[in-house]
C-alpha cells in the first residue's frame, strides 16, 4: 500500500469494565424456592452491599458445608451469587466455576450466561467471550440486540471475521431500530478485514455522513483507501478533489490527491497538487525527491536542479547510501544538461566527486565532456572508468573510441572499439565503427 495515503481503521469494542455483573436478586418464582435458600441469599445480599464479598463466600461455603451435597452450590441462584462475588474480587477462575455450575443446574439460566460471558471477556478468551454472548442472545426473551452485538465483535476480534459479518447483519436486520453508529464501525471494520471492499464501500460512506471531527477524516480515508484497493480510481479521484476544496488547508487531501493522480499516470496533475501540498505543510525527504523527479520528467530542470541540490546539501553529513548519493548527482547533472549548462554539470560533477574516484560518476563526466566537444577530456575519463570496472564498462570503452577518434587519435580509437567488441550490448556498434576506421584508412 502506497505510502503516500495511509488509512488507519480503529476497533471500536466496548471496554471490559462495560458489563457489570448482574445482581443477585431473588428468583421471579421465588414462592417455589426452598425458605432455607431464600434466607441465604437475604443474608449475602446484606454482605454484597456491604461490599464485603468475601464475608458473602463464608456464608455461602458455610451454608453448603451442612448440605449432602458436595457441589460448591446447590441452586443456580445461589450460584449466580457466588460467581458474583468472586468476580467482583477478580477471582475469575472462581467465578467461572461458579456459573458453570449455575448453567449446569439450569442451561437457561440467562443471568448466569452473561456474567460467564463478562469473566471470558475480562481474561481475553474472546472466543469463548463470543459464543457466551450468543448463547446469552439466544436465551434472552425479548432478545437483546447487545448480546448478539457483543458476541459479533467477540468473534472479530478472536479472527472469526465471517462470523462477526453473519452476526453484524442479523442483529442490523433483525434490529433496525437500536444499532447504534459505534456498531456499524465495527462492521465496516469486519468487512474491512474481509477484505468485502465493495461491501463496505456504502457502509462507510453512511458512517461519514454520521460522524464528525477526526472521526469523519479518518473515514474519509479509509472510503479512499477502498477505492484505490478497488481500483476505482476515479471515485478515489473525485472524493479527494471535493475532500480537497472543503478543507483546502488539510495536507492529506492533497497528499492524496498526488498519489492517486501518479497511480493514474496523470503527471503534470500530480505535480500541480503536490505544489499545492507543499505551501500547506513541510515536504519530507522522500516528497522532495518526487517534487525533483516530477519536474525533471516534466521538462522543468531549474527547479529539479534547484531541489536535488538541496537534497545533496541536507544529506551531508548524513547516513545515506553512496548508492542514493550518485542517483542524486546523476539527475542533478541531468538537469543541469536539459538546460544546456554543461558547464555546471561539470562544475557539480568536480564538486561532489572531486578525485574522480566513483567509475559511475566519470562516466557521467565522460558524457558531459563529449557532449560540450571536450573530446580529449572525454577520452580519458571513459577510459579511467573502464579501467575501474564500472558497470557499464563495454559502453565506456565504446565511447571512449568514438572520442578519440573525434580528436583524430585513430589507433587509441580502434584499440578502444576492439575492447568494446568485447561486450555484447556493444558488439555490434563497436564492428561497425572498425569496419568504418578500416574503410578511411583505405581512402
């Protein structure tokens, strides 16, 4: 992904600490529970509120000690009290057994369930988190839209994208009137992750038409990220140009507005907008550097000479490849031969290699030397780089002939061609001009 528009999409999930758990009431039936079970649960209710939760386990523990029973509690209620208190102690291990058996003494048991749930997502087993929460949808009677919710992003973030997109529709289709705009977040995240990019093209666009602030912004480039995925460049073109006049003084419009009229091949627009760019906000190295080449491709050299000098100056001192190094010097030289100034190019040349002792670089020089009718000077510098092994040694030692043979130095010319003949990029045009030196020989 290019990095020129980077789109960051945040999941939105509830927090753990959103879902307290349930308190310990009694049981709707309760003229059918045992009076022992209801007195017990009087008495932990009056330690709960207390916040005495551990004073509520005795009671319980003690209680269970005088039952036949060895289970740690013989009413789901009774249960669902101890789970409680365990959980508000962070003794998640407890408290999980606790419902377990509360759910083992009645499966529909949908208090139990959601409290199970909350202990999976407060120790980050989401996957267990996700499928407590479904159950918990399930047993509720109205059907709780946040149970089915939970569960949905329960399943994204355990990795079950298709799971979480299943249950994001059903709960929006099934309950059209409390999704909230924090629930289609998360399904377009889902469809995001699925990588459904025309599935969730219109999702975000709604969701932009319903945030605000930073918010808004950071849909809008996901909404552009979509499209340049999608290869809908067009809409990517069209929304970052109205993005780009609603907030003229918002850098990543326009940063985006480069980078997908480069991915269109439209140059010279690309290089009016990042123009644009650069009086809004500082360009980095990396822009500078597409600033320069755009002008240079766009036959702008003064400019492209202009920043690639600058980018040679701030990179002194710097850790930066000699590779790097001579890619600048060479389009600096460039820029400096479109304008017919050899005589920089040179001066750059001599400046930034002074010893001569890059091969690259004196070939470059040896092109500037012929180029400006400097055809000794030109000789000796492509021979030098040939005899340095540069990596275009057979071009070197060609053009070293044609140079000698341009000051009428035959023999070093033909002795040069018979090196370039050598190489088989060279061999041909090298023959030739033997055969061409052997021919005016004979005249």
């Amino acid at each position: 992904m290019n990095p020129i528009l980077k789109t960051v999409i945040v999941i939105l999930i509830f927090t753990a600490g959103s879902l307290t758990p349930l308190e310990t009431t009694l049981a709707q039936d309760d003229q059918k529970m045992p009076v022992s079970i209801q007195r017990l649960l009087i008495k932990v209710r009056a330690a709960m509120d207390k916040d005495d939760y551990a004073a509520a386990v005795k009671l319980i523990q003690a209680d269970q000690t005088k039952s036949e029973s060895n289970a740690p509690c013989s009413h789901p209620t009774v249960c669902l009290a101890l789970g409680n208190c365990f959980l508000m102690q962070k003794k998640m291990t407890y408290a999980e057994s606790a419902y377990l058996t509360a759910l083992s003494l009645d499966k529909n048991y949908l208090d139990a369930q959601v409290n199970l749930a909350k202990v999976y997502t407060d120790t980050n087993r989401t996957a267990k988190a996700g499928e407590a929460f479904w159950a918990a949808y399930q047993l509720s009677d109205p059907q709780n839209p946040k149970y089915l919710y939970y569960s949905a992003v329960m399943a994204l973030t355990d990795g079950k994208t298709q799971t979480a997109i299943c249950r994001f529709e059903s709960l929006f289709s099934t309950h059209p009137d409390q999704v909230t705009r924090q629930w289609r977040e998360n399904y377009a995240n889902a469809l995001v992750t699925a990588r459904q990019w025309k599935k969730a093209a219109p999702v975000i666009r709604d969701l932009i038409a319903q945030s605000k602030g930073e918010s808004r912004i950071k849909w809008q480039e996901a909404l552009l990220q979509v499209y340049l995925t999608i290869n809908e460049t067009g809409k990517a073109l069209d929304l970052a140009g109205t993005l780009s006049r609603q907030a003229p003084s918002e850098a990543r419009w326009w940063k985006a507005l480069v980078h997908i009229r480069l991915t269109r091949g439209e140059y010279a627009n690309a290089f009016e907008d990042l123009i644009i760019y650069s009086f809004v906000t500082p360009l980095t190295r990396q822009e500078k550097k597409l600033f320069a080449d755009l002008s240079l491709q766009l036959n702008i050299p003064a400019r492209a000479a202009r920043m690639y000098e600058t980018l040679i100056t701030e990179s002194a001192g710097k850790k930066v490849s000699p590779n790097h190094n001579r890619q600048m010097i060479n389009r600096l030289v460039c820029a400096y031969r479109q304008m017919g100034r050899g005589d920089k190019a040179l001066a750059v040349l001599n400046r930034l290699d002074p010893q001569a002792g890059n091969p690259e670089l004196l070939l470059l020089k040896g092109d500037v030397l012929y180029e400006t009718k400097n055809y000794k000077a030109a000789d000796k510098a492509f021979r030098t780089a040939a005899l340095k092994n540069c990596s275009q040694k057979g071009q070197a030692w060609l053009m070293a002939g044609y140079a000698a043979w341009q000051y009428n130095d035959l023999t070093a010319s033909r002795s040069a061609f018979e090196q370039a003949a050598q190489f088989k990029r060279q061999r041909k045009d090298a023959l030739a001009a033997i055969a061409q030196l052997k021919r005016n020989s004979r005249m």
